[in-house]
C-alpha cells in the first residue's frame, strides 16, 4: 500500500466517521422522543388529545387547549402570511429590474435568519401593548413573520424554475400578464408552491420564541376567537420541562411527540408534492 | 408604410437589436394572403428572433429593441396594444410545450377561454374538436382528451400545440422550426396539416426552417437570411431553380 492509497483509506475513514457524527443527534432526538413519549401517550390514552393538563403531582391529563391552539395558530398565521408570500414572490419574479422587487429579494433571503425572539417583541410592542392583551392574533402576526421569507423564498424558486417557452406560449396566445401568471406559471409550478406553503405550515408549528410575549399561554382553555389568550404546544414543552414535576416532565414528552409526528405527517406530504413534479 | 390590400404580412425596415447586438438588419418583405412563407438560414442567423418580431414576443427580452414597421392584415403591430395584436396571431415553437399541468383539452381550450372567444360549453367542445382535427391529432386522441401531455409523443405534442394555436383562429400563424425535435413521420403529418390549413381557412403561414429541403417543398415564398440580413426574397420556384446570390446557392447546396 503507497501513500497516496493510505491517505484515501484515512480520508474516508474520516468521512464516514463526520457524517455518522453528524446525523446521530438527530436519530438521538428522534429515539429519544419515541422512547419518553410513547409510553407516556399510552399510559394517558385518547385522552391525552382531548384532556387539559394536571395540576402538579397529579396524573397526566392532557393537551388539548395547546393541540388545538398550535392547529388554529397555525392556520391563522398561513392564512396572514401565505397571500403575503404569494404576492412578494410574483412581484420579484415578474419584475425583477424594479427596485422594489430586489429589494423583496434581499429582504426575504435576510429575514430567513432573523432571531425569532426579536419577531416576539416586535410583536409585543406594535400589536400587545396597544391592544392590552395577549392574543391568538398577536401570535399568528409573529408566526406569519417569521413564516413570510420561508414561503416567499420557495415560491420565488418554484417560479423561476417554470421553462421560459411556457411563459412565452402563453403570451403567444394573447393572454394578458396577470392570466399567464395565475393561469400558466401558478399551475406549473403548483407544487413547488404547494412545497414552500406546508414547509412555511411545517416551520411555524414548531416556533416557540416568537409566542413567548405574545399568545398568553392558556392551557385549560380551547381558544375561541383571534381576541383569546392560547397555548401552543412548543410553549408548553417549554414551560413543564423547566418545572420539578415528574408528571409534567411526562406530558412534555408526550407532548413532543404529538408535535413530532405532525411534523412527519407534513414532511411526507410535501415529499409527495416534490416526487411527483413532471414538466 | 401604406398598406396594400391583398397583403398578409408586410415587413419595411425592421431592425432589432438584443442587449446592444444588431439582430436583425433592416428587413423587409410582403407576403399575399394564404400563402406560405418559409424564413430559412443557418442557426444563429436571427429567424426567430425576426418571428417574435412579428408577435412582439421580442418584448418579452430585456434590453431589446426594435424599428421598423410590420403590419399584419392591415394591423399596425407596433402601434396597437400587444396583446391584441398577439390574438391575431398563432405561434407554435421548436420544441413541443403543451402545458404540462393541464390535459390535452385543457390545451387547446384555455386560449379561447381565458380570451373569452365562446359563450357556451358546446362552442368550446365544438372548437376543441375542430381545433384538433386542423392539427390531424384528432383521432389519435378524441378517446383520451382528459390525459395529460406528457403521455403524447413528441411529435403529438407538437400537433397539440398546433392546435393550441389554430385554437385561436389566427390570420397569421407563426411556426418556429416546428419539426426540428420531431421524427420524420410526425414531420410529414404537420407538413401536411399545415398545406390543408391552407386550402380551407383565410389563414396565412410564416415557418422559420434550417433545412432548406422543407423550405423548397412547402413553401411559396422564400426569405433567406443569413447573419441578420435578408440575402434574397421571392418565388419559392424562383429561388429554387434561378437563385442570384452566391450565398443562397451554397446554402441551397447544404455548404453553408
């Protein structure tokens, strides 16, 4: 075996080895999860989705106001921030020399970092303190946030990635800008669009930060209305797992395993969405 | 430029530059109604870019500019609203591009539809069918009109397209080396389509071609271009049999 053989060996060892380190915490959180949560679901049973939690020491209950408030937080702040998106992504698509849309550009790709927690308190400060009260509208605002740059991006690329001679045919048929658009290059690239909106959907299911001085965390309540206080469940991990009950720890675990397998169920729909695109 | 009746297409000093490049060299030609004229050269020569300047496609490609005038059944192209210039106008391109998310009826149904041409369900299926049968894909598809394209070979795609167009009704169909991606048989079929066009509908026919041979045999009239300019214009026969420039001999020849 010459050097050059011993460096190749000793390069892949070292790939392999990084690679393996680099995809083990993910595996450990998944396991980790399933191996606290599962037990926990199945000792508390069905009622676990519908209960509202226990007080301390006290058996398991449930998560039903934090389920129910992360679906409807989630719902909300798509239907803010989706049309938002759409429209941002158009606009920088089909004008890309107008100053405003590089601007729509830039900003996307620079909100995609922003610290979430600064989304919090912008929040807090334009929508809260007005109103004098927390909200599930405050809370679908900074959720909409933080949603807007993910959708945008994605759809800008879902876009841009529809063939030139598709926009070309459809204006050779006469039609205007705003029917090649919608009718043409939204069709084509539906699920690429499709893609970024359960990815933006998938994103904010999971945000804790920007709820933290927003939402009002009520957890033995369904909310109502955009004007009621709720609970999501990321908060409520984030609040039982710093307390010194075991049952809460327990309803954290389960708790992250409900959120776990939401966010399966959307990543194998959209994985769906991109197998199938044909062009 | 006054129009003359009896002209199709009448095409005086057009110029047309792309990002700062002169494309096309102060071209012009007139066409008669219900004729063929076949635009050949050798590629990169500016054929298609002179057939998007008749449709003003060309206003879809930043930085370009064009001069001159070209009047399309009296239609001043360049003075009027570009979208309803296009409507008079069909195009189909070099490479098959049936909307691939929508099925074949969807295709050729969305022209008219979304330019609001019908008033009923039954006039569009009328005009599908009709449209379709202009294109010779009919009986290759009535039993499946809600398939999508891609389950089409290549060279039904290109007829769907055709009919994509024809859809329209246009005075003036524009065709971009429409056999260029397509097998020899399939190239026949829309040869034929196209010179049956002809004898049927007031429609007149620009086709962009390199292959001199499908120039020679479908045509009426031949526009030669070569590097952007317009080497020589007439008869098809005319040209074919007596032409008077060097270059259309060797291009003829297949040497250039």
């Amino acid at each position: 075996m010459d050097v050059r053989e011993v460096k190749e060996r000793v390069f892949l060892v070292l790939v392999v080895i990084l690679s393996i380190a680099a995809v083990l915490p993910v595996f450990h959180v998944f396991l980790s999860v399933i191996w606290n949560g599962f037990g926990v679901i199945m000792e508390a049973g069905p009622n676990f989705l519908l209960d509202v939690p226990p007080a301390p020491n006290a058996g398991l209950g449930g998560i039903a106001p934090s389920l129910a408030g992360t679906l409807l937080l989630a719902v909300l702040s798509s239907l803010l921030g989706i049309p938002l998106s759409l429209f941002a992504a158009i606009f920088a698509v089909e004008f890309p020399d107008n100053p405003l849309a590089k601007m729509v550009r830039v900003l996307s790709k620079a909100l995609l970092e922003i610290p979430s927690v600064v989304v919090g308190m912008l929040v807090y400060a334009i929508l809260v303190v007005p109103m004098g009260r927390f909200s599930m509208l405050a809370g679908s605002l900074a959720l909409a946030i933080m949603m807007i740059p993910y959708v945008t991006t994605y759809v800008e690329q879902a876009l841009e990635g529809v063939p030139f001679t598709y926009r070309e045919a459809g204006f050779a048929l006469g039609l205007s800008r705003p029917k090649v658009v919608f009718e043409i290059m939204v069709g084509i690239a539906r699920r690429g669009i499709l893609t970024g909106m359960l990815i933006g959907f998938a994103k904010v299911l999971g945000e804790t930060a920007p709820l933290l001085f927003t939402l009002g965390r009520d957890r033995y309540n369904i909310p109502l209305g955009p004007l009621d206080y709720g609970d999501s469940i990321s908060l409520l991990i984030f609040d039982y797992a710093q307390t010194p009950y075991a049952n809460m720890h327990q309803v954290a675990w389960g708790a992250a395993l409900v959120l776990t397998v939401m966010f399966l169920i959307i990543f194998l729909i959209s994985r769906k969405f991109t197998e199938e695109v044909f062009l | 430029m006054i129009e003359e009746k009896g002209y199709a297409l009448q095409i005086e000093g057009l110029n047309v530059w792309i990002r700062g490049k002169h494309i096309i060299k102060n071209v012009g030609l007139k066409v008669p109604k219900r004729r063929i004229l076949a635009v050949m050269g050798p590629s990169g020569s500016g054929k298609s870019t002179l057939l998007r300047a008749i449709n003003r496609l060309i206003d879809l490609i930043p930085e370009s500019k064009v001069e001159g005038k070209v009047l399309v059944y009296g239609t001043d192209v360049y003075s009027e609203d570009p979208y309803r210039v296009r409507r008079l106008m069909g195009m189909v391109f070099q490479t098959p591009n049936p909307f691939p998310n929508m099925s074949i009826y969807e295709n050729v149904a969305i022209g008219p539809k979304l330019n609001r041409l019908v008033r009923s369900k039954d006039e569009l299926n009328e005009l599908v069918r009709w449209a379709l049968e202009k294109a010779m894909l009919w009986d290759e598809v009535k039993g499946r009109l809600d398939d999508l394209p891609h389950r089409l070979s290549g060279g039904q795609q290109q007829r769907l397209c055709l009919a994509r167009a024809l859809a329209l009704k246009p005075k003036l169909l524009l065709l971009d080396e429409p056999t260029g991606n397509v097998d020899p048989v399939n190239a026949v079929k829309i040869e034929e389509a196209l010179r049956s066009l002809l004898r049927d509908l007031e429609i007149t026919i620009v086709l962009v071609t390199h292959t001199p041979h499908q120039a020679v045999r479908i045509s009426d009239y031949i526009a030669f271009i070569y590097m952007g300019e317009l080497v020589e214009f007439g008869l098809t026969d005319t040209i074919a049999l007596n032409p008077r420039h060097e270059l259309t001999v060797k291009f003829l020849r297949g040497e250039v």
